[in-house]
C-alpha cells in the first residue's frame, strides 16, 4: 500500500478522460480526452484524490505538501495506465522457428494443422512446471510494465486439461499477487483442438463445458471465458455451447472472432452478449452492427495482422458504426510476440486510419470497460485507482509520431512509483 501522498505536479498536458467510468466511449466521442494543461493529480492510499489545474491544487493541498512526495512533470505528457485486454501472458518456449516458416510462406493455418503453432506451445506449457512458468511470464510482466501498462488481461488455453489449465491460472493469479501490475484472468480452455482429441473434437468440448467450465469457476480462477472460434478450429455452434455454459458459471464471454476466416465470430459475440469480440479482421458489416447494437467491445489486435502479414481489421467502419473500439497487443509467441502496447497504438493509427485521440481511448477507457474494470481504472478521476503514466513527450500526437519508440518515463501503480527514469524500481 501507498504510505505516504503522491504528488504529479504540472504536467505539459493531462489526459484524464473524465466521465470514462459511465462507459465505453463511441464513435466521435472516443476523440474526448479532457486534457487539462499544466494539470497535476493528488494521490492517497492507492486512489486519486484530486485532479486539476497546478495552481488548484498546490492552493488545495497547500497545509500538506510536506508529507507528499512529489513528480515534477513539467514538460511531459501523462495519461491514465494503460491497460492491455487481450493476453497469452502465461506461456512456455518460443516459436521463432515457425516465424521464420511463415516468412517463406507458410501459413499459420498450415503450421497449426501439422501440429505445431498453438499445439506446440501446449506441449512447451505442459512440460514447464508452475514456477517456471511464472519465472518466464513474470518477465514479460516487468516488460508491459516498462511500456506503461498496468492492468493486463491474461487467458489460459495453453494446458487444454484442466489440470494444465489450472496450473496456468495459479500461476496468473500469483502473478497478480506479486506484481505491481494487475493481472485479470480468462478461461480459454477451448484455445486448440488437443492432438488427443483431434478425431472427436465435439468430446473435447463436452470437456470444455462439463468439467473445465465448472471447475475453474469453483475455484474463482478467472472472470471470463473465451473461445478460439475458426475455421478448423471451434466452429461457431461449439463456441455457443461453450460460452453459453461460462455463462451459467458466472463466467462472462469473450471470443477470438473472424480472425482468419469470416466465420460468424461478430454475429454470436451480439447473441451470447459476449464483453468483447476480439480480432475481427474478416467480421461482416452485419457482425459489426449487431456487435454495436449489442453494446459488444471490438478488441482489435493490430500487431497480429502486422505479424501475420495480413489485412487489418476495419477499425474506421466500426468507429463508424458505433462499435466501441479497445487495442491490445495480444500477446502471445505464435501470432504476435510483443508487449509494446504503445507500438499497437502506432500501428492503430498508421495501418488502421484510427486517429492519435482514439488509440489513447482504445488502450486506456474502452480497453477497461472491455475487462469490466471501467469504474476502477481507465481515466483519471477522483476515487479511480492511483495508475498512471508519464511520457517523456510534450503532448498526445507525439507519442504517435515517434514511433516505435519506448517513451515512458515514469509509471506510477496504486500511488507508487514503479517505472522511474524508464527503469523498475
Ligand atoms: O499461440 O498462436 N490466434 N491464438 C489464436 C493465438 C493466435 C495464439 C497462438
Ligand atoms: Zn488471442
């Protein structure tokens, strides 16, 4: 816990996206940033205290600033934490070998029928035992740090039995008990057809929903469940099944939608009322309407599409459409081995037309609200959790223009200071 009060004095400009907590933010509204200039934020107890202009709150907190310890921002850029919604942070080995298939034209499709791909990181994630396992996650932890994220989702799916997959989230959950970044846990038994069950994938679904299903939520190891719902993987009516038995668990549904193929995924994420479709490269005008209708998060993973050397997903229509649009880096050591987020940012604006304001929307409110954390994370407002960053840049546009390139300064998580001089402390 915070001991004593945080003080981030001045800063250039303060993005607080005031309001955040009501919800996700659409179409025209995803560009409201609420910046205030020379702006400054008390925090006490691991909550923001206040927020405003400097000379606000020097004038408020006047009697106090004795016992604070204080930033000076001046000059800089600072934005709420980010927070990534999409992640396979909890994983063994690597596949660079397959990389570098792809780079001679094979498909991930093709690697994955062969056995490898998501299979071959199940074989890697089952031999690790649990503390190796939090050992290898917990250093990409340290990196999603470094780039300025504090709250990561992070889905199972690389056990596919429930004994694997329960190790995969203890270790996600020791990880959120020993980190300094939050770490928020999804289901994802129905990630691959294991080998074993390749002949009668409909067995390996009954798996999924009568015992994985039941036995994750006992144990309250993840808020969420998802599905890898494509062409050769989970059709959609093996999605439903599984997302509609999450439901009766109290797990909320996600999906990994039209990623490879236009397979429906949109459509059932509107009728299960997933949280969030995720990927959509290939989704339908029609998915994405109902998507908006629905109220549905349109996770989009751009670095996979850049990873994957494939079209990206049609952000514009969707902000068009009313779909509230969150970024994630997805990362995972198949399609999109990264965890730069602000990368996903610049690639958010340069391959997918979405604007400086709604890719700092996308990777701060709407990717909250698409892990159900809008009212404690997301936006700097009083009440909300102490998280936030500090860019070494004058202003937002920046940190687009430079791209590819690590701009973090300073990272405060729960009214601490963690990230000091772009260094964990
Ligand atoms: O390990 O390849 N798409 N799941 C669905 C992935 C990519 C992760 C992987
Ligand atoms: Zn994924």
């Amino acid at each position: 816990m915070q001991n004593r009060p945080l003080f981030v004095r001045n800063a250039a400009q303060l993005v607080t996206f005031s309001g955040g907590s009501k919800g996700p933010l659409t179409g025209r509204r995803m560009k409201e940033l609420s910046i205030i200039e020379n702006g400054s934020v008390w925090m006490e107890q691991g909550k923001i205290a206040a927020v405003g202009p400097d000379d606000e709150l020097m004038a408020a907190y006047r009697e106090r600033m004795g016992e604070a310890e204080v930033v000076d921002a001046s000059g800089k850029l600072v934005t709420p934490g980010l927070v990534d919604p999409h992640t396979h942070l909890v994983f063994a080995g690597s596949r660079e070998q397959e990389f570098a298939m792809r780079l001679q034209g094979k498909t991930y499709m093709e690697i994955y029928n062969a056995g490898g791909g998501i299979r071959a990181t199940v074989r890697a994630t089952r031999q690790a035992d649990a503390d190796a396992l939090f050992e290898a996650s917990r250093g990409r932890l340290d990196q999603f740090l470094l780039h300025g994220v504090t709250t990561v989702e992070a889905k199972s799916g690389y056990g596919l039995t429930l004994e694997d997959e329960l190790k995969q989230l203890e270790v996600a959950r020791r990880l959120h008990q020993s980190h300094p970044v939050d770490v928020v846990s999804t289901f994802m038994g129905a990630h691959a057809v294991p080998l074993e069950y390749k002949d009668d994938p409909d067995r390996f679904v009954d798996e999924v929903v009568s015992v994985m299903i039941p036995e994750v939520a006992r144990r309250e190891l993840a808020e969420f469940n998802d599905v890898f719902c494509e062409q050769g993987v989970f059709t959609p009516e093996q999605a439903r099944k599984i997302l509609l038995a999450g439901k009766e668990h109290g797990l909320w549904p996600k999906i990994h939608a039209d990623e490879i193929e236009p397979y429906g995924g949109a459509e059932l994420a509107a009728e299960v009322g997933a949280v969030s479709a995720d990927h959509l490269l290939k989704a339908s005008e029609e998915g994405m309407r109902r998507m908006a209708a629905a109220g549905v998060i349109g996770v989009l993973l751009p670095g996979t599409a850049f990873f994957l050397m494939a079209e990206f997903a049609k952000a514009r229509k969707m902000i068009d459409l009313g779909v509230p649009v969150a970024l994630s880096t997805d990362c995972n050591p198949g399609s999109s081995p990264t965890v730069s987020l602000p990368f996903i940012m610049n690639l958010g604006c340069l391959k997918m037309g979405m604007t400086p304001e709604e890719v700092l929307a996308a990777t701060t409110v709407n990717a909250a609200h698409a892990i159900r954390r809008g009212h404690e994370i997301g936006s700097l407002e009083k009440g909300k959790k102490a998280d936030l960053v500090i860019f070494r840049v004058a202003n937002y546009m920046q940190l687009q223009y430079g791209y590819a390139v690590n701009h973090v300064d300073t990272v405060i998580k729960n009214g601490n200071v963690v990230v000091k001089g772009g260094r964990l402390l």
